[in-house]
C-alpha cells in the first residue's frame, strides 16, 4: 500500500497510537496536531486520507473539514471526536464527512471503514479510466473513420 494518511489531533497519544498502527498496516502517516498544520500539509502533499479531530485548539475540525473538501475533494476525511453529539454528527455529515468514529477509538472498526473507503475510491477511479478509455477508443475510430474518407474521396466529400 502507499495510501498517505494525515491524522489530525491535538492529543499527543492519540496521534502516536494511528501513526504506529496505520504505518503497521502499510500507510504513508503524517500527523498534525491542530488545523493550521494540516492545513500547511495539504498545501505541501496530496492525502488519500484524513482523520480529523473534532476539536481542535485553533479551528473546528469542521472548519478544516470545509476547507479539505473544497482543497481536496478527492481526499476520505473521517471525523473523529471524544464528544459526540446528534448535531455535530450531522454538522459533520453535512460539511462532507466520509465517516464519524467515536473515541475511545476501535481500531478494527477504524481500519475497516479505512479500507473500504479506499476500495471504494480506487473503484470509482477505475471505472472513470475505463470510461475516458472507452471514450478515447470511439473518438479514435471515428477519426480514423474520417481520415478514411477523405483518403477515398480526396480529401473531400
């Protein structure tokens, strides 16, 4: 796997906990430990994904969350949060969160939805190759159609 992960948490344990686990798992790990540093990360590298504290010391996570989905759209960005609410689990959703996971976290609940956002995104990535693949392939006949003609017809028709 080469998938670069970006954890975002202020807390020092929480970040050293993903790092450990996720590079164990073959992820690229960078951690951060407030908005204004994963904002500067983005700025610098692309991210598969992102796991965002809901709290952070200078931002809300939503906040950061806006700006990644406008910056990266492309990016899983899953919210993690030590406070859950109704309302800022439907503030997330609505900011364009991929997943909401409560802490204390559960790993295996973590590294499954991990994969299967991925999996998910690879797929969509996939199927849009094969549709610009499939496209570039009848543009190219219809070309090669036309150039056919005109050869019969000397260039004109």
């Amino acid at each position: 796997m080469s998938e670069n992960i970006l954890v975002v948490d202020d807390d020092t344990e929480v970040r050293k906990t993903l790092s450990t686990i996720l590079s164990q798992e073959g992820y690229s790990v960078v951690t951060v430990e407030n908005g204004k540093q994963a904002v500067k990360a983005c700025e610098k590298s692309s991210f598969d994904v992102a796991l965002i504290d809901i709290r952070l010391p200078d931002m809300e996570g939503t906040e950061l969350l806006n700006w990644l989905k406008e910056k990266q759209p492309h990016m899983v960005k899953i919210v993690i949060t030590g406070f859950p609410t109704l309302e800022s689990a439907m503030e997330t959703v609505n900011e364009g969160a991929d997943g909401y996971v409560l802490k204390p976290l559960d790993v295996e609940k973590l590294l499954e939805m991990i994969r299967k956002h991925l999996d998910k995104k690879t797929a969509e990535h996939v199927r849009n190759w094969m549709e610009f693949d499939h496209d570039n392939a009848r543009e190219s006949r219809f070309n090669q159609d036309n150039y056919k003609r005109k050869s019969l017809w000397g260039g004109t028709q």
